[in-house]
C-alpha cells in the first residue's frame, strides 16, 4: 500500500506539472508541444528511478516492494548471482532492490512508449482521431502511465526477470547510442554550415579555427590524461583502449579534410570531426571510469561508490538532456529525411495550420515512440550505471560490460562518420548525395 500511495503522489505531482506545462506551451505548434509533453513525461519518470537508487529509498522499498522479502529472496540472490541458500546481507539487499526497483519503474515506462508507438502505426489523414490521442488527454495518460508502472512492480518473479531485463537493456541502450551519434553528426553539419553563413555575411572568419582548435586541444589533453591516469605499467588493456581512440581520431580528422572527399561532401570540414573527437574522448572517459580495475584508475574514481557525488549526478543530467534533445530532433521529418536520405511523402489533404506544422508527417510517429522506448533503456542503463552482477560488491557501478558497450560505441561512432564521409566519393555513381 504505501508504494501505492508513493506513485499516487507522483501521479498528482505529474498532473500539476503538466497542467502547468501545458499552459506554458499554448502558443507553441501541437507537434512541437506534443512531443516536449512526452519529454516532460520521461524527466519525471527520471527523476522518480535516481530518488529509488538513493540508500535511504532503497532501504525503505525493501518493505514495501517484493524483492527482498524471505520468500522472495531468490529474485535478488539470482540477480546478484549468488547462491539463495541464506538471507541476502542487508547492504547487498539494499542495493539490488534500488537497482531492481530502476528496472521495473523504467519497464513499465518502456511499454507505455512501445504501446502508443503501435497504436499509432499507419496514421495517414489529418482527420484521424489518433492525432488527438497523441497531442491531448494527458491526464489520463499520465494515469496510464502510473498504473503501468505499478503493475510491473508485481510482476512474479522467479529470479529472471532482472538479469532478462538487463539485456534489454544493453540491447536497447547500444542502439539509442548509435542513433544518438547520428543525430551528433546532423547536429555538427548544421551548426557548420550555420556558421559558415554567419562568417560569410558577418567577417568572423575566425569562429570556426578557433572552435575547431579548442576542440582538438581539449581532445588531445585529454587523451594525455586518461595515458596518465588510467594507463601504465599493468593497464594494457586501458592503453590499448586509449590508443585505439586516438588513431580514429586521427583517421576521421584527416579524411574529413581530403580533397577527395570534400569533392563529393562539400560539408565536410574541420568543426565537425572536432566535434567528433571530444564526443569519442567523452565516450573513452566514461568507459574507463567504468572499468573494474581499480588500480587502473585516479584515486578519487576509485573510492567506494556508496556516496552519492555531484559529479555522476551533472552527467545524469547531462546525458538525459542530450538523450531528450535526439529524440525530439529525430523525430521530426527533417531529421528523418536527413537520416533516410530519402524524402518524405506527406498527405496534402488539408492545409490547415500548415505552417505550424510543416515538419510533421504522421506516418513517422511510430519512430518518435520507439525512440522514447530506447531512450528509455539507455536511461535505465544510465541510472543504474551499466551494473552487471557478479561476485564482487566493492563496486556495484563497475563492470567489464559497461567498459566493453561504451567503449565499442566510441568505436561505432568513428565508423559511422567514416561511412558518411566516404559514402558519397565510394557510391556517387549509384546514387546522388547532394
């Protein structure tokens, strides 16, 4: 009952928030203010999943939710991957229901997203009464929404549940990754050739160098530090990781200002493997912080994790605001067509309101749905911080597969920049880039 009355409260806590956002958004097109609702929908489910990993919810969950009750007590010992023949420790039992209570609140959010996404499926006229659905009755899918993620928290489990889930989550989360990067590739080709307008016309020939230097410069520091800090004598893997990065740092900064292929992509240019480069040093840092090796790494990312920092609090942050950002941009019918390559179809029978929403097409909202759905993963994978069970305690944050996925997509994301850089000097005769 009283995680029941926990939601309840969330539930009216999210019915004033929307109600106020709805009220702030009145005079913003229906598409656009539709999908920052949702955003709004997914930051409060957010923040719920960071409130349930603090020590002190963790701890009062145990009494109300069904993952460390005796009989229940299998579903944590097979999670963590030890043997259920006693009673978990308090201090693991308290860890694995704020990680599990993650697991199931972002389920149910999961499914909410995937559902609306299947409902909406094949949306062709303006007329159809799902654009309603869609754009209104918040109330009652913030309702929805709460019952959703109440009814995963009794779901029967025999020990599965969390360890299947969490596949899903690596799946789901790798995937969003590699969209993210697209969409960090459309984001670096816009702002490039915005400023290349904005030089032309205005004299400051000199913005795009020096962002671009200061881009470099910081990546390159960086890269210096992490052989400083996470490198050495008995860290052959972390060097060798570190190592990698820079040669495909080097490799697209390069290609990007080959004459060959600025022939055929005349876009392409220093800013935007710039902005790659910091993007790929982010990525090795994180996965390096990840690693389980704590004689690899600086002191202060070494200590116990059992505080709660600041500093993983503004990436959290950081990350779901990007994470929002994509998902609302790739959303769009520009984003697609930029993605695709290929133009949209869109149905022409009425103009009404046509310029609030000439970037809408109705037949891509299943995207922006399922988008929120992997979103949704990486954000519990985020919360969570890629925990993979084992053994060992001394770091619930730490495991070899959150090194391995961050790390191998900062290599996808050099790969994928590649492609599109030598895409068009490779297929310009199969196809017409411009």
């Amino acid at each position: 009952m009283g995680i029941l009355l926990s939601v309840c409260g969330l539930s009216q806590l999210a019915c004033c928030a929307t109600s106020t956002a709805c009220n702030c958004l009145g005079c913003i097109a229906p598409s656009i203010g539709g999908r920052l609702m949702y955003a709004v929908m997914l930051f409060l489910v957010t923040v719920t999943g960071w409130i349930m990993m603090l020590p002190n919810v963790s701890n009062w969950l145990q009494s109300k939710v069904p993952f460390c009750w005796k009989k229940m007590s299998i579903s944590v010992m097979s999670f963590i991957g030890k043997s259920s023949e006693k009673e978990p420790e308090p201090t693991i039992c308290e860890k694995a229901t704020g990680y599990l209570a993650v697991y199931r609140l972002m389920f149910g959010t999961f499914l909410f997203f995937i559902f609306f996404g299947f409902i909406m499926i094949k949306i062709q006229s303006k007329r159809d009464p799902r654009i309603a659905l869609h754009r209104g009755f918040w109330l009652i899918k913030f309702i929805m929404l709460v019952s959703i993620i109440f009814g995963s928290f009794y779901i029967p489990d025999t020990g599965s549940f969390g360890s299947i889930w969490q596949n899903f989550g690596f799946i789901g989360s790798f995937l969003f990754l590699m969209i993210q990067v697209c969409f960090l590739i459309l984001f670096a080709d816009d702002l490039a050739a915005s400023w290349n307008r904005m030089t032309s016309s205005d004299g400051i020939h000199f913005l795009l160098p020096l962002v671009s230097l200061i881009n470099y410069v910081a990546s390159v520091v960086g890269l210096a530090l992490f052989y400083s800090y996470y490198g050495g004598s008995g860290c052959a893997l972390h060097n060798w990781m570190i190592s990698i990065n820079l040669i495909l740092i080097i490799l697209i900064t390069f290609t990007a200002i080959s004459p060959k292929v600025q022939e055929y992509y005349t876009g392409s240019g220093l800013l935007q493997s710039s902005i790659l480069s910091i993007y790929i040093t982010y990525m090795t840092w994180s996965a390096l912080n990840s690693s389980p090796n704590a004689n690899c790494k600086p002191i202060l990312w070494s200590q116990s994790p059992d505080k709660t920092d600041w500093q993983s609090f503004i990436a959290l942050l950081i990350c779901f605001v990007c994470v929002i950002y994509s998902s609302i941009r790739l959303s769009t019918k520009a984003g697609i067509e930029r993605i695709s390559g290929a133009p949209l179809e869109i149905d022409q029978e009425s103009n009404e309101d046509q310029n609030l929403e000439e970037d809408e097409n109705y037949s891509h909202w299943p995207f922006f749905y399922w988008l929120f759905a992997l979103a949704t993963l990486y954000l519990m994978m985020t919360l969570t911080n890629w925990f993979t069970p084992n053994e060992q305690y001394k770091h619930f944050g730490e495991s070899a597969s959150s090194l391995w996925i961050k790390m191998i997509s900062s290599w996808f994301s050099a790969l994928i920049y590649l492609w599109i850089l030598v895409a068009p000097v490779l297929l310009h005769d199969y196809r017409d880039f411009s």
